[in-house]
C-alpha cells in the first residue's frame, strides 16, 4: 500500500483545507506565532554583552590602548562618568573618574593579575525615564579570577546603578558601584596539597588576602592617580587638540573659568555694557562703572536772602566813603 505523505498547511488554499466553510479565522491558527524583538534592547542584556566582549579579549589586546578604546566606546558615553565606593582600613573611600580614564581602569583590573572578569546581577530593577533608562540592582556581584600566586575566585558583592541611553546604542552614561564585601575562594585540592606538603610559609601564604574589598593594589593605585589626572583633563585635552604649551593651556583655561564665573546671568543680559557685576554670595549686584554726571545745584534760599544785603551794605559803605 503506497504511503503518501501528510501536505503541510502552509501554502493549502481554503478548498484543500475543509472548502468554503473555512473562513479567515481558521487559518489564523495556522500562522506562525513570532515574538517581534523590542526596538531597544534590555539594560541586563547589554551587561551579557560587556562579559562577552570582555572573555573574547586576548593577551596581546591587553596592553592594546585602541582594543580598550574601542571597548569603552562602544559600551560607554562620551560624557560618561565612573564611581567607586568602599571602605578599607583607613575609612570609607570615593573615587569618580571621567569617559577618557575609564578605559584604563578596566585594563588595570588586568594587569594586577586578573584573568577574567564578569559581572553577575540578581534581580535588577529597571525604570524608565525620557531619555535614560536606570537599572538598579543590590545584588550585584563582580567575578575575578585570579592566576597568581594561585588560582583565586574573588566575589565582589555590592550594589551596581547603572543609566544608559534610551536609544539604539543603549551606552552607559552612568556607573556607580558600592562595594559592601568580598570573599575570596581557594580549590579545595590547592588547600589539601599544601596540608600535606607541611610548608608553614605556604599556609600563611593561603591564609592572607591578595585583594582589598575585592580591587587589587594595581587598581587601587590608579584610582588614587586618577585623583590627580581626572583634574587634569581639560588641559591635557587643549594641548592636544591646539598643540599648546602646558603653561598656556594653563592661562587659557583659568581665563575661561574666570570668564564662566563673572559672566552675567540670563535675566540681567540687558544691562548696558558698562556695567559691571560684583559677585557677592550666590547673588550678584550691578555696579555702574560709567562717572555719574556733574548736575547745578541751586542756591538755598539763606544764600539768595543774604547776598542783597550784603549788596546793599556794600552800597552803603561806599556812599559813607564817598561823602
């Protein structure tokens, strides 16, 4: 008995399909239910992307200045700005570092002995504003595993706020990160080795931490740099842009601020050129710097009373004479 096969609903007009009783919504059953993609995509869906691009770099891209620029750019606002808080032994810390320093704060994560790095969030929270999209999440944590002086597994527990654009690049504009622990993990085999080795300084070697709050000393180092540098960056971005000399890039950025600072405010544009604003506390008062005009004064009455007499005195004076 010959076998035919089974025709597939996709391309049967109606008669084939049950005739004229068959009408169109029938054959919706028979389309394919496709989920259309949003426009912009998701917050946490963009950190998937920067663990990505981050695990396909390679040992030669490490000490690349144009593989990190390009990371960073493509991640990253131009404006963008990047915060760090936490607390070492000396007292709670802050650092915030511009668009231009970020790319070398992600590479000095790997020049202190990091092999790999990706970022873990349970539960954000995401809100949408006009032209920002926050995502917000408590349980945030940053993995890092470490090659030297053995293979560490460092978590880095904290709370990561994020702002991206609400547009097709979705780059983050903002990147706050408040480190609250970190844990550090040993393989079990690399605690039994050196139990049964018996080498105390390799036991006090395993006891003692190789990171502080999760950062490494190299990171640590150039975040207190970057405290000197993120100042710095204007003039460093005039002498490259102008070719100038330190010192002049140095005059001319005082001069523009100075200029920022005295600058009339919006509602008092229209005062005539010859004025002057003094800054005093947060307002600021109008000195007229033109000389106020010279006006006559009238003489008072005392003094137009007294000048006839003395006139006819004189008189008097000079007729007594004169007889």
């Amino acid at each position: 008995m010959p076998v035919h096969p089974v025709p597939s609903p996709v391309g049967m007009d109606h008669r084939e399909l049950g005739g004229p009783y068959l009408n169109h919504d029938h054959m919706k059953n028979f389309e394919p239910k496709m989920r259309h993609t949003p426009f912009v995509s998701q917050p946490d869906y963009r950190i998937y992307e920067l663990n990505k691009r981050l695990q396909q770099r390679t040992e030669v891209q490490e000490s690349d200045n144009l593989w990190w620029d390009a990371f960073a750019s493509e991640f990253f606002e131009d404006d963008a700005s990047l915060t760090l808080s936490f607390c070492l032994e000396d007292g709670p810390k802050r650092y915030a570092i511009g668009r231009t320093l970020i790319p070398r704060y992600f590479r000095s994560i790997f020049e202190g002995g990091v092999t790999d790095l990706y970022y873990i969030l349970k539960h954000p929270k995401e809100s949408f504003h006009n032209t920002t999209i926050t995502l917000d999440c408590d349980q945030a944590t940053m993995i890092t595993h470490h090659g030297k002086p053995m293979f560490t597994k460092v978590c880095t527990e904290g709370r990561l706020v994020l702002e991206f654009t609400f547009d097709d690049l979705m780059r983050i504009r903002s990147w706050h990160f408040a480190i609250r622990q970190h844990r550090e993990l040993i393989p079990r085999s690399v605690i039994a080795m050196q139990y049964h080795s018996q080498d105390p300084q390799m036991l006090e070697q395993l006891s003692k931490n190789i990171t502080r709050q999760g950062l490494t000393n190299q990171t640590l180092n150039y975040l207190r740099l970057c405290v000197i540098l993120e100042p710095m960056q204007e003039l460093m971005s005039r002498h490259k842009a102008y070719s100038l000399s330190p010192r002049d890039c140095l005059k001319t950025t005082l001069f523009q601020k100075w200029q920022r600072m005295v600058a009339p405010p919006d509602n008092l544009q229209d005062f005539s050129p010859g004025d002057t604003y003094i800054a005093k506390g947060k307002h600021k008062m109008r000195e007229n710097s033109r000389p106020p005009s010279k006006r006559r004064k009238r003489k008072s009455s005392a003094t137009s009373g007294s000048t006839p007499s003395a006139g006819r005195h004189g008189r008097r004076g000079a007729l007594t004479d004169g007889r």
